[in-house]
C-alpha cells in the first residue's frame, strides 16, 4: 500500500514539471513584448529597459528563465499583480472561498448521483429508472449559465430561501446554492455511472453466491452490490473535483464569489499575465493532488490493486 | 494420491431413507424477444436423505437451470412457470423472498461453477466466511465468528488458515478458492448441497483432492448433494444416481453404473460413447462388438472414436520412417517476473524440453495449468522467442529463419486455439474468416480464394451456406470448425492445437476429434496437441510428452503411457481421469 501510494506521488514529479515547463513555453510564446509596452507611446529609455529586463531575468534564456520561475512556485514568490498587489496574497484569498464550495458541491454531487444512481440501478427499467434518465439528460444538455440563472430565479426571487449574490467574506450558508447548481451540473455522469455499475454488479457471479448462502438482501446490496459499483464512480467524483476548481469560473462570476474563477476571469480580461500564469500553475497542482486522491482512494476501495503488481 | 472412491464405501455413514428433494414436473421459462422460450420442460426427480444425484447434459440441456431453480437463483429472464418443488415437505416454488432467505445458506449450501468470479474480489476471505455463519445464526459477531470460520476453512482443507483468511480472493489459486466456496456451503451443516460444476474450472488433480474432500465432508454430516456436470465419467463415479438431461427434459434417470453399463435412450448411448475417458476404455474391450453396436444405433455413426484409433494406429505404424517434421531440442524459456517493489526474479517456463514429431503423426503435450506446454507451442509457432535451444522445422533452425523465409514457413505451421468465441472476429463473416488467410499471404485471385473457402468449409463438414453467415449465428462445435478451416486454408503440413477441443462438449468434442483424425489422413497432417485432458490423449496422439514444471517427465508412445506409465506423476494424472475407475459392459 505505502509502495504503491509512493510510486503514484513519484509520478506526480514529472507531470508537473511538464505541465509547467508547458505554461511557461506558451506565456513566453505570446508575441509582444510587456517591458516595451511599459513606456506606453513615448518608449523606454533603453538603458531602463535593459535594468528591468536583468532585473526579471528576462535577458536570460529561457530555459534560465523557466528555473526561476519554479524557484518562484517553490518560495511562494508568485509575483505581483498591476495593481502592486501579491498574487500568492490574492490566491490565498479567493482560494479557500473556491474550494469550500468546490467541497460541498462534490457531497452534495455523490450523495445525489449515489443515491439516485443506486434506486434506479437496482429498479433497472423501472418509473424511477426513466425519469431519473430524462433528469440527467436534461442536466446534462443544460449549460451551467441557465441553470445558474434559473437557481437565481427561483430560489433566490421566488422563494426567497437564498440570497442570489454572495457576500465578501462568502459564509457557508451563502455558498449553498452555488454549490447546488455546480453539484447538478455535473451529477448526471454520477447517476448514470453508478447505476451501470450497479447493473453490472447485481448479475455478478458473487452476489448470486451471497444470495445463496442466505444474506439478506439489503445485506447484500450494501455490502456487496454498491461497494464494488462505487470504485468506478469514486474515480469520477475525484476527476470532477478539480473540475469544479478551475471550472467555477461561470458559476462564481453568476453568484459573485469571491473565488479563484472569479479572480481569473478578470485577470484574463486584464491580460495580467503572471496572475494566469500563477492560477494556472495552481490549477495544475490541484489536478494533480486530486488524481493522487482518487488513486489512493481506488486502491482503499479494491485490494486487487493495493496489493497488485 | 487417493485412489477412485467406489460409489458406496462401508466407511460411508450416510443416512439413506426418505426423500429430501422431490422435484415434480418443473417448467421453467426464459422470457426473450420471441416471447416466453421453454428451457426447462416438465424435469421430475427424487433425491433421498444423505444421497447424491448427479445431473448430466451438455450446455443448454437445462441441468443448472434446474437446480438453481431449487434456491431460484435464477437469472431475471427466467421464471418457474410450472411444476413443484417439495423440500423436507415445503414447496420452495411457493415461498416468499423472505423465507427463501432462511432456506438458502442454512438448509440448502450452494457451491457455485467458476472459483474466480463467484467470491466478492473487494472483501477478505475471512470477512466472506464470516458473514455467511453470522446470516445463518451460526455464530455471532466478532470473535465467535472468526473462530468459526477459521475452523470451516479448515475443514474445507485450507492449511493455514488463520493467516490466509485475512488475505484477498486474488491472492488465492483457483482451488483455494474452491475449497473457501465449498467451505462457505457447507459452512450451515445444510440438509442439502447443491454443486453445479464445482471443479469444471480446475486442473484434472486437484479437480480429484476437492471431490474426494467434498464427499468426505458429505458422508459425514450426511448431506444430500445435487450434483450437476457435464462429465459423464465424473458423474458415474461420484453419485449413485444420474440424472441424464437433453434440451431441457429428464431422456434418462437410475442408478449410475446401470445407466452406463446398459443405457437405453439414444442420446445415453451417444453420451456414453463420446466420454473420452469412458471411451478409452472401450478400446481394451471387444472391437466388434462395439462396431456392431454402432451400426444398430445409426446417431452414433458420426462420431465413432473407436474406429478413428485405430485407423490412426494403423496409419501411425506406417509413418515412423519419415524424417521428423518438427524437431525440439533443449528448449528453454526464462520470463522475469515482478516480485512486487522494484525487482523482478527470473521464472523458467520451460526448461530445457526435448521431443520431436514425425510427418504426419500426433504429439500431445500434456500437463496442468502452469506446466508451460502453451508456451512450448508459442515457441513453436515462433510467437515468442526462446531463451535458448533449437526449434527446427523441415530441417530449417527457426531462429534463423527471417523475412521472407518465415513467412514461408509459418504458412506451413498454422494454430488453433482453444477458445472458439474468442478466436473468431465477431464482426468477421465465416467467409471471409476463413480467406483471411489467403489474403494475407496473397495466395490466389479473389474467385479462386473463394472457391477454396467452399472447399474447405466442405472438408471440415460445414455447410456452404454458412458462408456470409456471422461468428454469433454459429454454435461452439461448428465454430471451432471454422477456426480449423482457417488452418487449414494454407494447406499447411503442421498445425498446432491449443486446447482447441477444451472448451467444447462431450458430443461435439468427439465430432472434432473424429473430423481432425480424418483430415489427418486425408492431408497428411503434422499435429502439436497442447491439452490438460489426457482421456482426449488416447483418441488423438500417436506420442504423448507429459510436461511439469516447465519439464518434460514423461515421454513415451500413447499406449506405453496409459499402460504403463513410469513416473508417479503420469500414474496420478491417469488416476485423476473423472470415471476411469468404472468399467463398462461391452
């Protein structure tokens, strides 16, 4: 167990370096060139110039270049924004807000797509079984902006349960139906994955046996049917946490968090080029961490591959 | 190694008396697109208190279907549309989900077919002992049920088992697994124990140590069993009565030496006379009047095993002079497999196999999984390279031989396989399967391919209508004819057959076997027979090289290894063969 969760961090190594060798290469592609820019119309002296080129490295070549920008990931030194502010400040920020709500949605996505994926696996064909499929389909065709406006419309104007923005310091209570509508949004490959693999694991040779030596038959759903569909559908929530992360970009700029996405997207808007390259080197590492935690999931799950080759 | 158990020994303490199972003219029913499609119709039988009863048939006779219906483990499509079944005086037919409950496990053990797929792979052997005792009130939580289910595996002949049960079932062999099942059936002390092909999956030796187990475990709680197999032989020597399955009806029931001694209804006959094991015997008995019986009985006809051995043994005589075909010496393949972490040590396959196979004659290769005679035949068809040693075919080194050479070469050697679903491309039509070949090697124009194809579908009797026909359209016999007219369709002079009359049942087996006998004489064929089953040995090969471990113990021609073989392995091989212990009335 401890060798195989090794070798996965191990394998982490490379991937980040690629990634962001990867980043790098394409910011450093983008034409232009940000310290001309700097003198606007009447240009720089080119004595100034050359002491700010030397001072961010950028006489360097690149590969140089690229070193001290990983220097920078490693001492938390991600640079400074236009406005003179520190990105790893920002990101400190807006990154716990982004993952408090990345968090809830993903309960509240396994809970709903478990449970519903389980009732209809099991009721194959049945009332439940069709209208859960035409409700996932529906999820699945609706992009996340009308679905976020429609929470908005309804249970925020209507009803009147939630507020329709979130406030600066984003409260829990706040972030519910945000959370609701990233969690609906991708709940449906839950509902149908689980379902599939409850399916499949029902006609299972082993549950034909536990029904034969005389489990009850909730017994054996529990222990037997939905343990196994899980290790699939585990793989799935884990991958969608890092999509909700970096995916939150239209949901929080609906709502109004103050969150990585929303950050961003300004940030884009802009052009404040190392803000997104610190977002997207951040983004990077939580996709990788989240993969790293569905693999040691998956192997918790399934002895074969703890104790495999 | 134990010798066949006779069907009633004076050590056995069964009780037998009064009917415990009385199934009465069931009706089962599986519910397709055609509508309701009958696959059990109006099956009767008795099983007395402390008995075993053995069903036979072939695939889709409907003999699992009628036992799981005992326990109505059957699959969703399948309803009892008919019929009772009586269980100590209960009709389970009439139970409730919920009181079925409490017969299945404590009243009625199960022990399923295939030891890979039926233990939960997620959950710890022990966990899975322990929750069947604890389900049945046979123990409680905890520590109760841990001590119980250590002594349950125990007495299913797990050694160790206190260490073993905390690992998983894929740590386990495929026998370890089958002791753990017949451990977990039996684990209630049930009345009756229903086993459907309980060793149909494992090698012919420990197929023997797990039946011989079981009854031992049976006579002494003086269980009932419900034995179900396709193997005649097995059945006959471990049930005192069979119950002879056809297309979903009961052709033939009573006590099992009689049934095989004297069998009435045709299908019996055939049966009896394509068991391989049984067979073989026949050919010790008097050949006449087996020839003449085949004559009264004209369904037969097609697959007379007798007389295709001996017409092999006529021609074989004739053979000997011919220089070897293919020539094996020292032959030796190491693998380096991962012992977990960063290493990996080696595994030697093969260790230095020697044998070789005159033109136009049989070797078998025989051994138990693990013993590397399908790596022998990779090595052979030059799938693989050898780690050392020389394979030489028609006089040319194998390993020297490249490009165009070996392309030569390998249309002259062609493989079948074991598996005939696996084998064939699904998306194939049997035509062009079987030109693929040709194609390939760009053997002819697209009309002369063609008519080769008719040729060949009919040198393997194969109808020529079958020609756009699809893999899925065909049953498992004409398929693996199929897969031998693609061997052939090169005209090659060797063919190597991997297990490729395994996977088949007893009727359709003899029916290949006879065809391969035949096509050999007619093309004068060279055959590298890889198989587990030596019963099959007799019919087909002229030598046998009986492979453990990677090694050859045992090489010698067939009939000085079935009559008097030298190495204790090959005895307990032989001994090992389901039925050989029964002798039939000529």
């Amino acid at each position: 167990m401890l060798w195989y969760i090794l070798r996965r961090v191990l394998q982490v190594i490379p991937v980040f370096l690629g990634a962001t060798l990867l980043i790098y290469f394409m910011v450093f592609a983008l034409p232009g060139d940000p310290i001309a820019a700097l003198g606007g119309d009447r240009g720089l002296n080119p004595a100034v110039a050359d002491a700010i080129r030397a001072r961010y490295h950028l006489d360097q070549p690149f590969f140089i270049q690229y070193l001290y920008y990983l220097q920078g990931i490693f001492t938390g030194d991600l640079g400074t924004t236009f406005s003179g502010q520190k990105v790893s400040d920002i990101l400190g920020r807006t990154l716990p807000v982004t993952f408090r709500l990345a968090v809830m949605a993903i309960i509240i996505e396994a809970i709903v797509g478990i449970l519903i994926g389980l009732v209809a696996g099991l009721r194959k064909n049945g009332v439940f079984d069709t209208v859960s499929l035409l409700l996932s389909l529906v999820l699945i065709s609706m992009p996340i902006f009308v679905l976020a406006f429609l929470a908005q419309f309804v249970f925020g104007i209507k009803l009147g349960w939630a507020r329709t923005t979130v406030s600066g310091d984003a409260p829990l209570n706040e972030l519910i139906l945000p959370a609701f509508v990233l969690a609906f949004f991708v709940v449906a490959n839950v509902i149908r994955l689980t379902r599939t693999s409850v399916i499949e694991n029902l006609d299972a040779d082993f549950v034909r046996t536990a029904t034969a030596k005389g489990l009850s038959r909730p017994r054996i759903i529990r222990v037997h049917v939905l343990r196994n569909s899980l290790i699939p559908v585990v793989t799935l929530i884990g991958t969608d946490f890092g999509l909700l992360i970096v995916g939150a970009t239209v949901t929080e700029g609906i709502f109004n968090v103050p969150g990585v996405g929303n950050t961003l997207f300004k940030a884009i808007i802009l052009s404040e080029a190392p803000t997104v390259v610190s977002f997207v080197t951040v983004f990077v590492i939580v996709y990788l961490l989240s993969n790293l935690l569905v693999d040691v999931l998956y192997a918790f799950l399934d002895p074969r591959i703890r104790y495999g080759k | 190694m134990s010798q066949p158990t006779p069907t009633t020994s004076p050590t056995d303490k069964r009780r037998i008396g009064a009917p415990l199972l009385e199934i009465r003219d069931l009706q089962v029913s599986f519910a397709t697109q055609a509508g309701m499609v009958p696959a059990v119709n109006g099956v009767s039988l008795t099983l007395l208190q402390g008995e075993t009863l053995a069903i036979v048939g072939e695939s889709g006779s409907g003999k699992t279907t009628t036992a799981l219906s005992v326990i109505k483990l059957l699959p969703g499509a399948a309803e009892i549309t008919g019929g009772s079944i009586l269980f100590d005086g209960v009709d389970l037919t009439k139970l409730s989900e919920k009181e079925l409950e409490s017969v299945r496990g404590k009243q009625i053990g199960f022990v399923p077919q295939d030891p890979m797929s039926n233990l939960n792979p997620v959950w710890r052997i022990g966990f899975q002992v322990e929750e069947t005792l604890v389900a049945n009130g046979k123990a409680q939580r905890g520590r109760d049920a841990r001590e119980k289910a250590i002594a349950v595996l125990e007495s299913a002949g797990l050694g160790d088992a206190a260490q073993r049960m905390r690992q998983y079932p894929h740590q386990f062999s495929g026998g370890m697994r089958q002791r753990v099942l017949i451990g977990i059936g039996l684990s209630s002390t049930p009345k009756l124990l229903i086993a459907d092909e309980p060793t149909s999956a494992l090698d012919v030796t420990v197929q023997r140590v797990i039946l011989d187990h079981l009854a031992k475990l049976t006579a002494e709680s003086g269980t009932s069993v419900l034995f179900i197999t396709h193997d005649l032989g097995l059945a006959a020597e471990r049930a005192q009565k069979l119950v002879v399955m056809y297309k979903g009806r009961v052709v033939e029931a009573g006590p099992s030496v009689e049934l095989l001694q004297n069998p009435q209804h045709p299908y019996t006959k055939r049966l009896v006379a394509a068991a391989p094991s049984l067979a073989s015997h026949r050919l010790q008995g008097s050949a006449s009047s087996i020839a003449a019986r085949d004559q009264r009985d004209a369904e037969s006809a097609d697959v007379d095993l007798a007389r295709t051995a001996e017409e092999r043994a006529a021609h074989a005589a004739s053979a000997l002079a011919a220089p070897p075909a293919v020539q094996v010496e020292n032959l030796t393949k190491v693998f380096r497999i991962s012992s977990g972490k960063l290493r990996s040590e080696p595994f030697t396959a093969v260790d230095s196999v020697s044998f070789s196979i005159a033109k136009g004659t049989t070797t078998a290769l025989v051994g138990e999984s693990g013993s590397g005679k399908s790596t022998v035949a990779r090595l052979v068809l030059k799938l693989d390279e050898p780690t050392s040693g020389r394979i030489v075919v028609d006089g040319r080194d194998l390993s020297t031989t490249r490009g165009k050479d070996l392309l030569a070469l390998r249309r002259r050697m062609q493989p079948v396989f074991q598996d005939p679903f696996g084998s064939l491309d699904p998306l194939y039509n049997i035509g062009a399967t079987i030109a693929e070949p040709l194609v390939a090697h760009r053997v002819g124009n697209a009309r002369e391919q063609q008519a080769r194809v008719l040729e060949l579908l009919d040198q393997v009797s194969l109808p020529k209508k079958l020609v756009d026909r699809y893999p899925n359209e065909l049953s498992g016999g004409q398929r693996q004819r199929v897969a031998i007219a693609r061997a052939l369709a090169l005209k090659p002079d060797i063919v190597v057959l991997d297990e490729a009359v395994s996977a088949l049942d007893v009727l359709v087996q003899a029916q290949i076997l006879a065809l391969l006998g035949e096509l050999q004489s007619e093309l004068d064929l060279t055959y590298l027979f890889i198989t587990h089953d030596l019963a099959v040995v007799r019919l087909i090969a002229d030598n046998v090289c009986v492979m453990r471990k990677g090694r050859i113990v045992e090489a010698a021609s067939t009939s000085e290894v079935f009559d008097n073989p030298k190495e204790q392995y090959t005895q307990e091989l032989l001994a090992a063969i389901p039925g050989a212990g029964i002798t039939l009335g000529a």
